[in-house]
C-alpha cells in the first residue's frame, strides 16, 4: 500500500473509523445493511474516503 497523503495539511498519519449508521438499499426498508467505513487524516479530520464495509448487501 502506498503512502497516502492529505490534500489539506500533507499529513501522512491515517486512521480508520465508523459511525455505525447503517447504510440501506433504497428498495429494502428492512435491510440491515452495511456500515460505512472511513479513512481520514489523524491530523486535521479530513476525510480521504468512504467505502461500504459490506458491499455485497447491494447485489441483487
């Protein structure tokens, strides 16, 4: 994996956090869903990226 790099401070220092908000289908009111995973910078917060922890949950 290569050295990610925030695009607001140049900070080098990542973590990895959740909300625990589940995310749903639109058209599965009683999906559990999946939760949303994001990587941000441990030195200003920025958000580098959100990704689904379960993707498969969407597939139909």
């Amino acid at each position: 994996m290569k050295e990610m790099k925030c695009v607001k401070c140049d900070g080098t220092d990542f973590a990895e956090g959740t909300d625990f908000m589940a995310i749903r289908p639109v058209d599965k009111k009683f999906s559990i869903g999946s939760n949303k995973i994001y990587t941000f910078c441990l030195n200003c917060g920025e958000v580098r990226s959100t990704r689904i922890e379960n993707p498969a949950t969407f597939r139909k």
